[in-house]
C-alpha cells in the first residue's frame, strides 16, 4: 500500500512537471534567425519562416500574434492587399478577445497568462491601423485609409477605459486580496496618425482639416513629453501653396520592443507580503531587496515563492540617420516624428499593475496550495528522504508553472521619420540612404525613377528593420 501510494505521489508532480513545461512557456524558437534575415532585406524568406511555424510554435492561442506578425512581413514583402487581410485578421482577432477576456476574467485568476490566447498589446492595436492605412495608399483606396486613420484616434480615446473594464471584472473575483487598479494613460494623440492625416486631407483640398491635424501634431508633442522627447518635424511649408509638387518620405527604422522575464520573489509576514528580488552581497552571498509590502489578509508568516513578471525592453538599432537623395543631389536628413517603441511601453503602464497583482495572486495561491500538498504527500510517504525528494520535485514543478507571458510581435519598427521637399513635376530618380550613429552608410533603398505630380499625394514609404 505504501509503495502504491508512492507512485501516486510521484505520478503527480512528475505530470504537475510536464504540464508545466509544455504549455506555461513562451517560444521564440521561430524567431532564430528572422533578425539578420530582416537586415538582408529579405522578407520573403522571414515571410516562409514564421507561415512554416503556423501550428507548431504559433498555436491557436497565439492566431492574433500569428496574423499581425504575417501581416507586416506581407506589407515590408509589398503584398499590400494579403497585408491589409492579416492585419484585418489580427485586428478582429484582438477584438474578440478582449471581449472574451472581460467575460472570464473572473474565473480565469488563477490560469498563467501564457496559456490563455494572445489578445495583442495595445501599440500592435493601434499601429495595424497605420499600416493598414499605408497599404490602402498603395492600393490608392483613400476613402479605406481615411478609416484606418480615425480608427487609431478611436481606440486611443478607449484605451484607459478598456482596462478599467477589465480590472472591475478582476475585483469580482473570489480569489481577489487586493484592489485591482490600472494605470494612468498618457497617449492620447499620435502625430504619425495625424501626419497621415492631414496629407490625406491636403490631397483632398481640405486644408482645414488639413491645418487642424497639422496642430495636433504640434500638440502632441507639446502635451506628451515622455513619449516625444525630442523636436517636433518642421512642418511650416506643408500647408503652402506652390508651384512645384509636394513630395513626402515616411521612414520605419529599427525593430519594435521585445519581452524579458523578471525573477521576483514572495515572503510572507503574517497578513503580508513582501516583494523581492535578490542579489548577491560584497561578501559574496545572496540578499533580499524588497521592492514592495501588500497587506494580504489570512496569510500566515514563513512562505517563500518565486514567480516571474514580464517587461518590455527596446532593442537597439544601428539606424543613426536617414537621407534623402534625389537627383544625386542632397535633401537633408529626414526628421523623427513617432517613437514607436516608447508608445508601447508607454500604453503597457496602463495594464502593468493589473498584470503585477494577478501574477502575485496566482503565485500566494498556488504556493499555498504545493505547501498543503507537500505536507500531504509527506503523510503519505512517511517523510525522510523520499518525503524531501518529492518536496523538491513538487518546488521544481510549482516554479515550471509561473514563466512570464513573454509574446509579443516581432515586426513592427521602432521609430518613424518623415520629411517633405519640393520638385519640378515630372520624373525623379529617388533614393534613401541609410547611416549608422558614427556617419558609415549601411543600406541605399533606391527607388529608382519615379514621376511626381502637383495633384498627386507622392509619398514614398522605406524601411530597413536593422
């Protein structure tokens, strides 16, 4: 009976311990390779890459993860039109699941985010829409890139509202110990967005409109410091007449933030908890640094866990400067008008303290619950070695179940540069030079020869994901 009891006992924590690995963990295995295939230039072979991943590392929980990855590897590949339908797919996908994720937020407290489908962070929300947007100007769709363009204003008047909706739904929970609260929202106006816009409306001849979109861009440098610290583009010629056609260079540099994993770790006082990290001492040995106290009602003291919380981190870019070259001839360096990457960890502070105290709430409930389930086992086996074995094993496959949620897309850029010059109508041989931060040019995307209108909008997208 007492071996029986045993292999029960083991049973247990070993499937406790594969089931954790198997589906608590994020992949990025898909991504080996992508990033030196991007500054090659090739799209195409990205493209195969991660289509040849669909179903194997990219499962059904992650479709909108899938489809926004797709989507702007078809837009760098030029397939605007299978651009814009991935887009669109990860675009409803996130919207069905937001709502999805309202319903069962309650019940699903205890459940490791990375085993719940991937509902897109809110700057892939926002930015799908400029991209879609570019792809309609390539497929000279106006009207349809006029409607991407206020979708981004509307989602961001939402933005703060959307979390609130779901940290009300946390506070219903049962297994809820503190206030669950979101953060503030500090974007609230994107200047790319209104760039787009008011060229749109110039083309138009809706130079009101035109004027107003034009404002905002100022505006928003003005009233969101932390996102746009740096100079506003100049913008003083857009909206005056000429002769000569207007011709406009939007430039996508880098690549967009990626995910890491923080280690923390809980003690417990009696009705608190303790927040911590460690490090290691001057004399060599490991110290607690608490990083925050939580009154936790009916805890009792001596628990330690250990639990993981994700962060966005920028990646760095070798992308210095941007020229424009027409002609042979010189047109200045293009100017910095988005921090596409700032957006996103901007926008991730308004979520950021419901993840923080979800996290923490899993971790003192289910280390609570290997606690019970360690002194059980340890009755059951009659303690000694074995009853210290399977403590360890059930430790090793508790801590196998809290990995961070580290999904995120890989492809959307990091900055955006623009810039406007004047030509004599007719045809131009067009170039952007790409430069490193010490001056070394890295790439030229030529255009080659193109023609420019007065009454065309004449606007030239480059990228170079390096």
């Amino acid at each position: 009976m007492k071996n029986l009891k045993l292999y029960l006992a083991l049973s247990f924590v070993v499937l406790l311990l594969f089931t954790g690995c198997a589906n608590m963990k994020t992949s990025k295995k898909q991504f080996v390779g992508t990033d030196e295939k991007l500054i090659a230039q090739d799209y195409e072979g990205v493209l195969k890459q991660i289509q040849a991943a669909k179903g194997k590392f990219y499962k059904k929980k992650e479709q909108a993860l899938f489809y926004l990855d797709e989507g702007m590897l078809l837009h760098y590949a030029g397939r605007y039109k299978e651009s814009n339908e991935a887009l669109s797919k990860a675009e409803q996908a996130i919207d069905e699941l937001y709502t999805k994720s309202i319903s069962r937020a309650a019940t699903s407290m205890l459940f490791n985010d990375n085993t719940l489908e991937y509902a897109g962070e809110d700057y892939e929300d926002i930015y799908l829409n400029v991209f879609k947007a570019l792809n309609y100007l390539e497929l000279n769709q106006f009207d349809a890139a006029f409607v991407e363009i206020r979708r981004i204003n509307d989602k961001l008047s939402l933005l703060e509202q959307k979390h609130k909706k779901t940290a009300n739904q946390l506070n219903l929970s049962k297994d809820k110990k503190n206030e669950f609260k979101t953060g503030k929202n500090k974007f609230h106006n994107s200047a790319l967005g209104r760039y787009l816009s008011m060229l749109l409306y110039r083309a138009e001849g809706k130079m009101d409109d035109a004027r107003i979109d034009r404002d905002k861009i100022v505006e928003a440098f003005n009233l969101q410091a932390q996102v746009y610290d740096f100079k506003h583009p100049n913008l003083d010629s857009y909206l005056e007449r000429t002769e000569k056609a207007k011709v406009n260079f939007i430039s996508f540099v880098g690549r967009g933030p990626d995910k890491k994993a923080n280690t923390l770790y809980i003690h417990t006082e009696k009705d608190l908890i303790i927040i911590g990290t460690t490090e290691e001492n001057p004399r060599g040995n490991q110290q607690l640094e608490t990083l925050d106290i939580i009154n936790w009602p009916g805890v009792k003291e001596g628990y330690h866990f250990k639990f993981q919380l994700p962060y966005m981190e920028m990646r760095k870019s070798k992308i210095g400067n941007v020229k424009i070259v027409v002609d042979n001839r010189d047109y200045g360096y293009m100017e910095k008008i988005e921090s596409i990457e700032k957006v996103a960890l901007e926008t991730y502070k308004i979520k950021e303290p419901i993840i923080y105290l979800k996290t923490i709430t899993r971790a003192v409930i289910k280390g609570l619950a290997a606690e019970k389930g360690k002194e059980e086992l340890d009755k059951q086996v009659g303690g000694g070695g074995w009853g210290d074995l399977l403590r360890l094993a059930t430790d090793v496959a508790v801590d196998q179940t809290e990995n961070a949620d580290l999904r995120i897309s890989r492809f959307f850029p990091a900055k955006a540069l623009v810039d406007e010059i004047e030509l004599a109508p007719g045809t131009h041989h067009i170039k952007l030079e790409y430069y490193d931060k010490n001056g070394n040019l890295l790439w030229i995307d030529d255009k080659g020869v193109k023609e420019v209108s007065r009454k065309d909008m004449n606007l030239f997208e480059s990228y170079y994901l390096n």
